[in-house]
C-alpha cells in the first residue's frame, strides 16, 4: 500500500491520543515531536515539515481542542485537516478547453513513467469522462519511446499521431492538433521527450512546443518514490515551463511519502493524478482528503465505492443477490464474483480503504497471500460444468483427479467444497430471516 510507513508511524502517535480526556500542552509538544519525526524519515521537506508542525501546535493547543470534551479526537482532526492542506486540500480537476481539442502537454524525465502515464489519462479520460482523445508521439530522439506510445495505443484501441524520428516535434504537435480537429478528437495528449536529466536543449525544445500549441494544461509526471529528488525535478521544470499540475506515479511502491507531501507545498502547483500500479488502468483522480483519511488510517470509502460501481457489473450484481437468496449459486457464479472483486486491485489495498480494517485482530499484519485465489479458481477450473453446478456429485476419484488436474493437494479440494456447502447453508438461513423479517412487516 502507499505511504505504508508513514501511515504506521502516524497512526501510533495519534492512538495515544484518541481516548484522552485532557490534553496537557506536555502531550501536545511529545506528539509534535513524534509527528515530526515521522515526517522528515518519510522524506517529507525539512521546511515543509517545520510549518506542519508549527500550525498544527498553534492549533492542538487553541481553544478548539482545550475547550473540547473530546480533546485527542479534535487533535487528530487536525492533523487530518492540516494534512489534506498539505496535498492541496481541494481536489483539482483536468482543464477542459471552450473549444475542443484541450492540448495538454506531458514532460516529466526519463523513467519517471511519462508515456505509460500519458495512455494511462487518454484511458482514463475516455473511460470516466466519456472523452475521444489522441495520443501523440512527439519523443523523437528515441524510436522505442514512439513504439511504446504505439503498443500502449494498441492495448487500449486508442489511436496514436506519429511521424517517426525524423519529424520536428513542434510539427509533429501542429499537425496532430489539426488532424484532431478534422476527426473530432476532444483531447490531444503529447507524450514529449524525456531525458535522464532537465537540460537547456530539452527545455528550450518544450517551450518551443509549449509556445506553438499553447496547451490547457502542462502536466509534470514524476517519479514519487524519488522523494526528494521529484521535488527538486519538479521545481526546475516549473521555473523553466510554468507546468499546471503535477501527476505522481509509482505510489503503489512509496512506503514514504515524501514526494506526495511535499510537492504541493514547495511547488504550488497541484497533484492531480496519481499512478497506482502498472497496470493501464491504474491511475486515480488525487484527492487530498481521501489521500489523508488513508494515511490515518481512517480509510476511503468514497474510493471503495467509486470502485465498486466503475468495476462491477450491476446487471450481474442483481442476478447474483437473486441466486444467493434463492441458494442456487454454483462454483460458476463464484467465479464471476472473485473475478469481479479483482478486477478492483489488490486486495491490500482494498482492505487499507475500509475505516479501521488495519487495526482489526488478525488482519493488522495479515499478509494477503493472492497465491491462494489463483489456487482457488484451479481447483475450481478442473471441475467439470455439471460439477460446479451441483458439487456433491463429486466422488472421492474425481476429488482426486480434480486436485491433480490443479496441481493442489486433495485436502484442498475438499476444504473448498465444505466451504461452499457452509457459504450455500449461511445464505440460506440469510434469506430465510429476511423472508421472516417481510413477512411481519406485511401483517404489522
Ligand atoms: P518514461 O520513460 O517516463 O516514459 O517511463 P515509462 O512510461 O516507460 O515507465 C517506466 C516504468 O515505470 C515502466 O516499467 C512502467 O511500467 C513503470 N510505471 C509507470 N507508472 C507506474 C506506477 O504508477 N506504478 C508502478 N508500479 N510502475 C509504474
């Protein structure tokens, strides 16, 4: 999960607060003190962490708290409050120019996940904002970086503008934008060159395109698990280029946070996007307040949700709920909901967007071990169709088989369909209080 770490450290510091009735300035200075430690081996900006620290003291020791009958709860709101600030505090939306196409620029360095990002939005922008975007291949110093663009492209039928590496790249914009005017594109997305570092003839190269195309919006994409490092790549590209957001990628892998705390701050500019795994369709809209709530520990069911209706099927949704009430869910239907449940991301971190997940028993350190499910959907997978649908017809030979076919142990086999009988036996009680439950209400 993001911000792992950090989370933890944070979250043991405010625990020793949550049930105090009194707050002393004493314990307000001791949290400060862990607080801050925290921050600054996150790689969080020495300065930055300097005025965290100071507005949440003026804050923990103000009337709002000391007045307080819940004093440990009004701190931790605070410090949630003030991180929220710290990110930006609203969430900030992608530009939409008046008249279409809305020209947005993406630069960033080399490795910092520039192109897979730029197919990441293009995706994104389509998918949540029913959006007809172009990709445009402007790196022309490096072939793979145009084939890169063009496979991405590929993965996910979306069309990519290119002139191979012999063109100019503030042609290669010019023309990419006509041709989206002619096709009735309303995003053009220039994927441009990166370099392993910021240097005068890529800078000059971006203004010049930058000049030409006067773009919406000039998205910087950094490399969060860089820390530090972001931060400053960040600022040389703003002084040079004047960029309007910043998307942080990689925050699957930063167990930190550094980058993510501190960009804002120094930079003034907002974070926008957020990649979260490499997977296209992992980049997420940067909210800063979900953003804390996770790194409280608190969770982010907003996030949850909105997952859950952009990845499961309603329709399907509905014919499960009716299967399950009427106890006729075979291993088929079983299938569908695991697939559904991962087609939402890794489990761990579903799990770190429920509220309080992390510190219940048995989960806290819970290793969530993916391996399991692949196993699950084999045994399953060997089973013959009328098998799945009706299991006892299973004999112990055919246990066998399965468990061989599987490639797992036949005690596997046979604890997955006690499981089953026992999930069947559970959903049959389920709907047979329910029916009790109408049942009253109709004679009442
Ligand atoms: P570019 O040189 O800036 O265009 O970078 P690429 O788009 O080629 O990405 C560099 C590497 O970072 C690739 O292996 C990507 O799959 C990986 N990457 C990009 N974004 C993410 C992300 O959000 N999370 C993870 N885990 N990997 C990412």
């Amino acid at each position: 999960m993001a911000f792992e770490g950090l989370a933890e450290r944070l979250q043991n510091t405010i625990k020793k607060m949550t049930g105090k009735g009194k707050v002393s300035e004493q314990d307000v200075k001791e949290m400060a003190r862990e607080v801050r430690l925290a921050l600054l081996e996150a790689d969080v900006n020495f300065k930055v962490v300097k005025d965290f620290i100071k507005k949440i003291k003026e804050r923990a020791v103000g009337q709002e708290v000391m007045n307080s009958l819940t004093p440990g709860q009004q701190i931790i709101k605070i410090v949630k409050e003030e991180l929220t600030d710290l990110m930006g505090g609203e969430q900030s939306k992608i530009a939409v120019s008046e008249r279409p196409p809305t020209v947005i620029m993406m630069v960033g360095l080399q490795g910092a996940g520039k192109t897979t990002t730029t197919g990441k939005l293009a995706n994104l922008l389509r998918k949540k904002h029913n959006r007809k975007p172009l990709l445009v291949a402007a790196d022309v110093y490096r072939p793979a970086a145009i084939n890169q663009l063009e496979t991405i492209g590929k993965q996910l039928n979306l069309p990519v503008f290119s002139k191979g590496t012999d063109a100019n790249p503030v042609d290669i914009a010019n023309d990419a934008i006509a041709h989206a005017k002619e096709e009735h594109y309303d995003y053009v997305l220039i994927d441009t060159a990166g370099r392993l570092h910021t240097d005068e003839n890529l800078m000059t190269e971006l203004r010049e395109i930058k000049e030409n195309v006067d773009p919406a919006e000039i998205l910087l994409v950094v490399d969060s698990m860089t820390g530090q490092d972001a931060v400053n790549v960040a600022e040389s590209f703003d002084e040079q280029l004047a960029v309007s957001g910043v998307i942080l990628t990689k925050l699957d892998n930063d167990n930190r946070g550094g980058a993510a705390l501190s960009i804002r701050a120094v930079t003034q500019k907002p974070i926008k996007y957020a990649g979260m795994g490499e997977k296209l369709d992992e980049l997420e809209v940067f909210h800063p307040e979900r953003m804390a709530s996770r790194i409280l520990g608190m969770g982010d069911v907003l996030s949850l949700i909105e997952k859950a209706q952009e990845n499961v099927d309603e329709k399907k949704a509905k014919e499960l709920e009716e299967k399950m009430r009427s106890a006729t869910f075979t291993f088929d239907d079983f299938l569908d909901q695991m697939e559904q449940v991962k087609s939402m991301g890794p489990l761990e971190d579903l799990l770190g967007m429920i509220p309080g997940a992390n510190k219940m028993k048995g989960l806290k350190n819970a290793q969530i071990d993916e391996k399991q499910l692949v196993y699950v959907e084999a045994i399953i997978h060997s089973m013959t169709k009328k098998e799945r649908e009706d299991p006892s017809i299973m004999n112990a030979s055919r246990k066998k088989r399965i468990a061989k076919g599987a490639g797992r142990p036949v005690s596997e086999v046979n604890r997955l369909l006690k499981q089953f009988e026992e999930m069947k036996k559970m959903m049959k009680q389920m709907s047979g209080m329910q029916k009790g439950k109408k049942g009253k209400k109709k004679k009442g």
